[in-house]
C-alpha cells in the first residue's frame, strides 16, 4: 500500500516526535540504518539551516559521487567500499541535533536513499556468493534500486 505525500509527511513528523521521546540506539547488524534513526532537534532547540546543511552535506556529496560511479561503472568492491563511507559519514551525524524541518526535507530521503543503495549492496552480494552467480537476472532490479535511491538523493538535496 502506499501513503499519500501528505500521510508520509504525517508519519515521518509522528515518528520523529516518538523517536526523540524513546531514543533509538539500534543500527542494523550490516551497519546501515535501520528504520529513522536520524532524531529531531529538542523542542524548543533553534537549529540554524547552515547546521542542517553541515550535518548532511558530507553524507549527500559521498551518495552523489557513488551515484555518479555508478552512472560509469563500478565492480561490486569499488561499490561497497563507497557505500560503506557513505554509511561512515551517516554515522557521523550528531543525533539531536537536526531540527524537524530539516529531518523531513532532507534528512528522510537521504536516509531512505541510503536504504535503496543499501538493500542494492546486498542483493548483489548474495548473488556474487552463489556458486553460478549471473548478474543479468538481478540487474533490472538493482537498477531500479539505484533510480530510486538517485531520486531520493535529489530530493535530499533540495530539501537543504
């Protein structure tokens, strides 16, 4: 089923708020994220959107240079080791620290960008660890993954 923009806006503002309520300490066993783990600013915190854009600038450049790689190729080595500094660098974001706006123009989408580029690493290992591994099979599906994950990106990045 999908959400409207505006139900997906309404869940992502609810999860924020119930998110910085808890906490949310987990990460994935891979090291991506898992679920929002990206926390909105306290209330009452004024966050300048130059703070915004230095948390999430690091994150967006890595995914737009692993994006442009994969416009001209890369071997699944080269791909990981990018997608692994992409997650580095997410995991260098202070939580707390991102105020509400900031989380739903940008923050959500590079997250869920980070997610597609994620789920793509993984369907690509399970296939290179198979014995008769054949990319032709998987690549629509990765491609797809990677169209998704580039439309996302752009989003992120005009959210800033």
């Amino acid at each position: 089923m999908r959400l409207s923009p505006v139900a997906t806006v309404g869940a992502l503002l609810s999860l924020a708020l119930i998110l910085t309520a808890c906490g949310n300490e987990g990460a994935s066993p891979a090291g991506g994220p898992q679920g929002s783990t990206l926390k909105a600013a306290p209330a009452g915190a004024k966050a300048a959107s130059g703070q915004c854009r230095s948390q999430l600038r690091p994150v967006l450049e890595l995914m737009d240079g692993l994006r442009e790689d994969l416009a001209v190729g890369l071997n699944y080595d080269e791909y990981l080791r990018q997608l692994n500094g992409v997650r580095g660098a997410y995991g260098d974001i202070r939580d707390g620290r991102l105020r509400l706006d900031c989380l739903t123009a940008a923050g959500a989408p590079a997250e869920r960008a980070l997610n597609r580029y994620g789920k793509a690493a993984n369907i690509w290992g399970d296939c290179l660890a198979a014995v008769a591994c054949e990319i032709g099979p998987i690549e629509p599906k990765l491609r797809r993954l990677w169209a998704r994950a580039s439309a996302l990106l752009s989003s992120a990045q005009s959210g800033l």
